[in-house]
C-alpha cells in the first residue's frame, strides 16, 4: 500500500480528560472509482495509534488499534481517554509500514480553572478561490481551540477564473462527489497545518450541502450524503444517523468560556425559526443558568441587525429570524459574545438590546471574521455603517480571528493576509477589539 495519510492528520472536541484524534486512509485521494474510496477495496485496514507527553514520542500516554471501514470512506475517529485537563499531547497513527504526521492537541482546562483560554476562528474556504496561506499563519499561533463557523467545503460547480481547479467540476451531489470534494480540500498543506497544530470544534454552514438549504424534507436524501462525508473528514465524537447529525453542543473552557455551538440549518424553518425548537430551549437554558464568565455562541451568520441600504435585510442571516434573536438578547446574559462568518468580510459589532432605539442599551458583542479564501461580495462598507450606527468596523481581506478569553477581559484580533491568488501573503493585526462586559473598544488605535 502506498502512503495513507496523504490527507493529515487532525483532533477535536475537547473534554477535560478526553478528545477525539481523526485521520483517514486514502493512497489515492482522488481516485474516481466510488467502490474504492481512496483507493481502497472493501475490507478492514488496521490503524494503530499513539499519544504522546512529547513531541518526539518518548514518553507515551495512550496507544490502541483500531479498524478503518469501507463504508465510512476508510476514516478514523478514536476517543482516546484518561487524559490530564489543559494539558498538550502529541499523537500519531501508523499503518501498512506507513507513519502519519504527528498532530499537537490540547484538552479543555478543569472546570474550576480559571486561565484564559486561546481560540482562533476561520470559515468560508472555497478552494478554487485561493490559497489557505491563512491557515499556515492560525498554526503557528498554537491555539487552545479553533472554531470553524461553516463551508468548509462548496459543494457548487467549479468557479469562474479559478485560482486552482477541482477533479470534477460539476456541482457535489452524490456521496463518492462530495468525499472527493473533501480531499481535494484536505490535500492543501496550510489546512493540514492548522488541523495538526490545535483541537477543533466545527459546525457548518449551507455549503457543505447546498447553498440556502434550510431543513426541509424534501432535502433528506441528499442531505444525509453530505452529513456523512462531513462525518468522514472531521474530528467529531458522533456519527450521523440517516439525514441527521447533531451538532449543536457546548465546550466549557474552565469558569472562563462557555462556548455554544450552534447548528442554523438543519432544523431551519425559513422565516419561523433558525434553530428550531429544542435548540433554542437548550440555548436560552445555558444562557439563564451558565456561571462561567463568558457565554460565547459559536454560529455561522450575521447575527446583529444589518441593514444594507438599495438591498434591505438579509433574510439567510439573523435578521430573517428576528423574533427567535429577540428572544437570545431579551435574556441578558452577562458576557455574552457572538462570533460569526459567513460574509467574506470582517465586521465588528455591538448588540442591542433593541437595534432601532439609539439610546437602548448595549447587551453583547459580534464578532464576524472574513473567510479564508472566498471572494468576498461587493459591499458598500461606508453606506452600511453609516445606516447602522451600532456596527463599528469593517475590513475586505481574506484572514481569520484570534482572540483570548480570560476573568477579565475578551479579545479580538482580526488577522488579515494581503492576497490569496498566490502563496505566500504575509499577515497582519487589522484591528483588535476588548469587551470587559458590555461594549467593546479598540485596543489597536
């Protein structure tokens, strides 16, 4: 067998004494025959796999096997246990003679710890639009934790004047069409640097099944095609059951960060409700009863008002649901902060308690972070901020957020690279932003 691990190595969803490590076999990632995901015919491949204190494998923790199948694509999610909180570990898999890349991980802090916690946010990364040279920069910041807020991969055809093509340039339908468009995105080295450099807790957007789909019934099938190849190619500790997979769940960093991670699709019902029912009692429930110092929501789109004049309000976002955000900002949850994607812009926000009374009080903060690679759309910045008056910045280059919660303070840094036609863009702090409760200032000016 050739190499295996051609698609990296990645962890995620931190506990205090556990995490889930991920990697999937594939000597031929492209290969077009889908009763050979990868390469592979249908039988059992043995994975072996380590975790380690150090980074050269001296001093190991936890080792196992486990099986790679045929029917989840030959991928590997292990639940490695026992684990120390707030501690880095080192880990790797080994099969058919072949070595993998060594991931760095870290699990979630006591929860009586009080140390900050240090986060990185990115989403919206079509490939044909650019290099992910953002991610090359999130991974050498070592991150606690990186939350990635929807499209991870576009199921669309391939886009006009491409910067890198696709092996099939049609648009994803089918589970083998969906797989090969996770490998063609995984292939990309920066993606496998930042997945080898932290834990990460995704959620997802429209694009990882189609664009604007909402929960309908009529969606099941192919939506249960794209579930699963999501499923295959991302650390999480639960698999889909037919068309659903729950992805709505909460990561508690010590008496620090409650982060509330969100799922806007799959329970959709436009223009009723963005969440659907049971997710927004859960939600409203942790936000009342959460003691930790911030309760941050985890979620793919604008959240804060926003209107955008000659257009209007956007129906996809929060705003086409503004009873269901009335009800989040009416509990008024001390610490609350929103971060959020979706636009290919950076904006920065505060929140209202009502957006159309000037003199109402603020509530929370947003924090939007631009995409990855995704061209961004033609956006009149000036005319928008000057129509909402609680909306406070906005920057047009590709990038990513990092930000550290602590007792006292959470910051933002929104980190921009100059271009993604080619690679090799280095980055920069394009503003930073402090909220010590509610309201926010620049740090940066």
């Amino acid at each position: 067998m050739a190499n295996p691990f051609t698609l990296g190595v990645a962890s995620g969803e931190p506990f205090p004494d556990s995490l889930i490590i991920w990697t999937r076999l594939a000597p031929s990632p492209l290969h077009l025959d889908p009763a050979r995901p990868g390469g592979l015919p249908d039988r059992p491949v043995e994975v072996r796999w380590q975790v380690a204190e150090d980074e050269r494998f001296a001093r190991i923790v936890r080792a196992g096997a486990t099986q790679a199948q045929h029917r989840w694509a030959f991928s590997v999610h292990v639940r490695v246990d026992g684990l120390r909180p707030g501690t880095d570990y080192f880990y790797r898999f080994r099969s058919g003679g072949h070595l993998s890349p060594a991931g760095r991980t870290r699990t979630a802090p006591d929860p009586r710890s009080t140390a900050p916690v240090r986060f990185a946010l990115a989403n919206c990364q079509r490939f044909e639009h650019g290099h992910y040279t953002a991610h090359r920069h999130l991974a050498a910041e070592r991150p606690d934790i990186v939350f990635f807020v929807g499209d991870y991969v576009y199921e669309s055809r391939q886009a006009a004047d491409p910067v890198r093509t696709l092996p099939l340039t049609g648009e994803a339908d089918t589970l083998h069409e969906y797989r090969l468009r996770y490998a063609r995105y995984k292939l990309d080295r920066d993606l496998q640097a930042a997945h080898a450099a932290a834990p990460w807790v995704p959620t997802w957007d429209d694009h990882e099944v189609a664009d604007n789909y909402t929960g309908a019934s009529s969606f099941f099938a192919r939506r249960a095609r794209a579930y699963r190849a999501y499923y295959e190619h991302l650390p999480l500790r639960v698999r889909p059951e037919g068309h659903s997979l729950q992805m709505f769940r909460r990561r508690t960093y010590g008496t620090i960060a409650d982060f509330l991670v969100l799922d806007s699709r799959q329970y959709r019902v436009p223009g009723v409700s963005m969440l659907g029912q049971a997710q927004e009692d859960w939600l409203l429930a942790r936000l009342r009863a959460s003691p930790v110092r911030w309760k941050v929501l985890v979620q793919p789109l604008f959240f804060a008002r926003r209107l955008i004049p000659g257009s209007g309000l956007r129906p996809d976002a929060w705003d086409g649901f503004p009873e269901q955000r009335r009800r989040v900002l009416d509990v008024r949850a001390p610490g609350l902060v929103v971060l959020s994607g979706d636009v290919h812009n950076t904006w920065a926000c505060d929140l209202k308690a009502d957006f159309l009374d000037p003199g109402s009080p603020i509530v929370g903060s947003e924090f939007v972070t631009t995409a990855v690679s995704s061209r961004p759309p033609a956006t009149d910045a000036d005319a928008v901020l000057r129509a909402n008056p609680h909306i406070r910045f906005f920057d047009g280059r590709r990038g990513y957020a990092s930000g550290t919660a602590s007792a006292t303070e959470f910051r933002l840094a929104f980190r921009a690279v100059d271009f993604v036609d080619r690679p090799g863009a280095p980055v920069r702090t394009v503003a930073e932003f402090v909220t010590e409760g509610q309201g926010m200032r620049r740090s940066d000016v």
